[in-house]
C-alpha cells in the first residue's frame, strides 16, 4: 500500500465464507490485486487461476499434497499468463529448513511409490499429527530436540516392531522345524514301504484280465467270479466271528488287503497300505443267513463284486501314493534345510541399530527434561498460568458458566477443584470475602516464590515479568494488563 496499491483490493479468504464464488468471479475478473488466505480455504475447489502472477509461501505446509494444492491455483489450464512467479519466505535461524526438509523427503516417498520404485521397502506416516505437535513445539521453544525425539520414537517403535516380528518367525519357524524332524521318518517310512510295493502293483495293473490272479484266504484263483465267492466266504466267516482286529483277507498283485468288523458301523471294514476305504460292507451283502430285501436281492451279485472292485482300486491307488509319498518327503526335507539355514534362525540383524536409537532417545529424552526444568522453562510456565489465572481459566472454570445437569440437581455451585463463585455486590463488583477488597470484573493474581519473598510479579501495560510459580495473591486491580 506504500507504493500505491489500493488497500480494497486487497482481499482476505476468510471475510468471504458466505460468498466465495462472488470472491472467486473477482478474482478472475480483475478486481483483486492480492488475495490472502490459508491451504484449506485456498486449496481445493478455488478456481482463481484467470489472472494469476505469483503465489506466495508466508509458512512451510506440513503435507506435500498442501504445496500442490497452493500451487495448482495458478499453475494450472486457464491462467492468461505464461509464467507464474513463486515466492517462499524463510527465515534464518528458524525452523523452516527443517520443515522444508520434512516435505521434500515426504515428496520423495510420494514419488518413488508413484513410480512403484522397487527400492522403495516402506513409507512412513504422511500426516502424523505427533511429528505435527513437536515440530510446533520445537519452533515455540526453539528447541529441535522435540523434533529428534518424535524421530527416535518412531524408529525405536519401528525397529522394536521388526524385532517382535524376528522373533514371532524364529518362534514359528523352530516349531515348524520341530514338526518337519518329527515327521521325516515316518515319511521315509511311508515312502519305502509303498515303493517297495510299487513294481508288483505295477505289473498287475499293467496285465490283461486273463493274466490276473486274486489271493484270498491262502488261495489263489484266476477267474473274478471265483475270487469273488471266495472273498464273499472270508469276510462272512469275518462277520460271524465279530473279528475286531484286521486280518489279512486277500492279497491282490502282491498288496495285502486286511478286513475287520466294526461295531460302530455294524459292517466290516477293509484297508489297504494306502489307508482304510471309507465305505463300510454291510454284513447282509456277505451272510447269506441274514435277511435282505427283494430290492437288495436284485443287487446282491454286483454288490459282492463291487467288494472286490474296492480291494482292486487298493492296488492301482498304491502308484499314485507311492508317487505322492516321494513329493511329501522332498517337500519335509527341502523345508527342514531351508530354516536350518535361513536368516531367521540367526539373532536380530538390526539389534544393534535398536540398541544404538535407544541410546540416543535416552539422551535426548535426558535433554528435554533438563529444558523443562530449567528456569527459563519454568518463568514461562508461570507466566502462562498467571496469564489464564488472571483471565479466571483456573480448574473447573467452563463449569462454572455451564453447570452440568448433575451440578444444578445436586446444588454444586462450582467444580471441587476451582475455587468457590465470588460474591458480587449490587454494582458488579466481586467481594473478596477474605480481606473485603472490591475489584471490577474479577480478582487478579500475582505470583509470589516462597524462596524469594518480596519478589513479586512485576505487572505494567504491555507485558509481565514472571519469576518461579508457588503461591497465589491478590493485587489490586490497578495493575491489570489486557495483554495478560
């Protein structure tokens, strides 16, 4: 305004929430010289671009997405100009380097998983309103160190995760291990017992129909039909006797076939090396001194030969398994070799660097509480309490202007922890009950420190001088700053 700018064409974003496309049309239309606003009132869905020159940076956003919402006002399809001036205002001594070193590393991050960088093994928070408070406190302190302690805390935490995680994998890994040793022999077992059945079964299978001869009982039969009846014989004497405990009933291409009966299911059940065959014989299929049905009459020859049937897909299964019990062994013996030489059986690898980010934080957590009890430290404390105690934000205050539900039904007229409500008179003042002195609007405080007594806050137009806070006392009203 001192080299001539007109002062109404100059524009604030946050006098114009009721209209805003009014401001954005001037905007546009060349009635505003400088528009002045924050990121989340200036940012998206303002359409000012037209006649834009120059953006201007008063702070550092904490979000790269801030910084492309700034720029995209101008730097965008519709600006009538052909470049765009930017400005950034930093100041020396300051914490903007730091902060303009947050956004360019957040950037970094954006970019590289933009690009799906496989470099790229994790990212960290974007909008973490922790690294947000410490950097707001390290710039009202003037102390970094808040900052370095958010940073610590987060790689401790993050290195502790990894840890945690090392070992939950060692943990799991040494019981898989555990299991895989338990179960090597008796796949080894499985393995050689069906390989050793496997050529027989082979060259049964392998055989033409007439070639093939059945075993049951110790005799040998040729023809199915034969084999048939004699099985059906076998496993009725089975039934009869109530045989519980498998007994070899048939050998069919050098595989053994075992039967037993079982109460449970009141049937008999066959097995094979392969495992037991899930469908149980009923006992009337093979005892002709039991009844059956018409229905079950009808069916009885292709049930008897259907037993048998069972037995012969017990020789043919023995292949495949033969098969798949090599797989399941390899497979046991690749996994016990792989965690008994993995990385994960060994110690931490970043033990060290958690060690080291410990130390550090320890440190650092040291220094801060040296700034917080140092006297500087404590002068300002009790100057922003004296500053709300002089102001009557003392505990409890809100519920005295708002008594809860509870308070006016039970009668509390103050919160336990606030002083009482003080005593106003007929022309509004407050009564100090305790020594009867009237101030206007509300009774001020000063501190005291009990180990310097007689030094009192010094309280003048403009500002306070506070020393350590202890005690409270009353001062006339005289003394009252508004820019407490």
């Amino acid at each position: 305004m001192a080299r001539g700018m007109d002062r109404e064409r100059i524009r604030f974003i946050h006098d114009w929430d009721d209209r805003r496309l009014q401001l954005f049309d001037d905007c546009n239309n060349g009635q505003v010289d400088v528009l002045i606003g924050n990121t989340e009132k200036l940012g998206t869905g303002a359409n000012i671009q037209a006649r834009c020159v120059g953006i201007h940076h008063a702070d550092v956003p904490w979000r790269p997405a801030d910084l492309e919402q700034r720029l995209g006002r101008g730097l965008r399809q519709g600006n009538q100009n052909g470049d765009l001036f930017e400005a950034v205002y930093i100041g020396s001594g300051t914490h903007d380097a730091f902060s303009w070193g947050t956004v360019s590393r957040k950037a970094k991050f954006i970019e590289q998983f933009y690009r799906a960088d496989q470099e790229l093994r994790d990212m960290e928070p974007l909008e973490g309103s922790g690294d947000a408070m410490a950097h707001h406190k390290a710039i009202a302190t003037g102390n970094p160190a808040f900052v370095r302690q958010m940073e610590l805390q987060r790689a401790v935490a993050d290195l502790e995760s990894g840890e945690m995680e090392h070992e939950a994998m060692r943990t799991s890994n040494a019981r898989e291990l555990a299991n895989a040793k338990m179960m090597l022999p008796q796949q080894q077992a499985l393995a050689a017992r069906l390989n050793a059945l496997t050529p027989q079964a082979q060259e049964w299978v392998d055989a033409e129909v007439e070639q093939r001869t059945w075993t049951i009982a110790g005799s040998t039969y040729r023809k199915r039909t034969d084999a048939t009846a004699a099985l059906t014989a076998a496993l009725a004497q089975i039934a009869r006797d109530r045989q519980i405990e498998p007994v070899p009933v048939a050998n069919i291409g050098g595989v053994e076939m075992k039967a037993r009966y079982s109460y449970e299911h009141s049937a008999l059940i066959l097995s094979t090396p392969t495992g037991t065959h899930p469908d149980g014989v009923a006992e009337n299929i093979v005892r002709d001194d039991l009844h059956r049905t018409e229905e079950e009459e009808k069916t009885l020859s292709q049930k008897r030969s259907g037993v048998l049937a069972r037995l012969e897909g017990g020789v043919s299964s023995i292949i495949t398994r033969a098969q798949w019990a090599g797989a399941d062994l390899e497979k046991i013996r690749s996994t016990i070799d792989t965690l008994e030489n993995q990385p994960a059986a060994s110690p931490y690898p970043r033990l060290q660097e958690l060690s080291d980010a410990r130390q550090e934080l320890a440190a650092v957590n040291q220094q801060i509480a040296h700034f917080n009890s140092s006297a500087a430290e404590r002068q300002a404390q009790a100057a922003y309490e004296a500053r709300l105690a002089a102001k009557g934000r003392v505990p409890g205050f809100s519920l005295a202007l708002n008594p809860t539900t509870y308070m006016v039904e039970e009668g509390i007229e103050a919160h336990p922890s606030s002083p009482q409500p003080s005593t106003v008179d007929e022309h509004g003042w407050i009564v100090d009950e305790s020594s009867k002195q009237h101030t206007q609007g509300r009774s001020l405080l000063n501190l005291v420190d009990p180990a310097l007594p007689g030094e009192k806050a010094n309280a003048r137009s403009g500002s306070l001088d506070f020393t350590h806070a202890h005690e409270w006392e009353t001062v006339s009203s005289d003394h009252y700053s508004p820019d407490m």
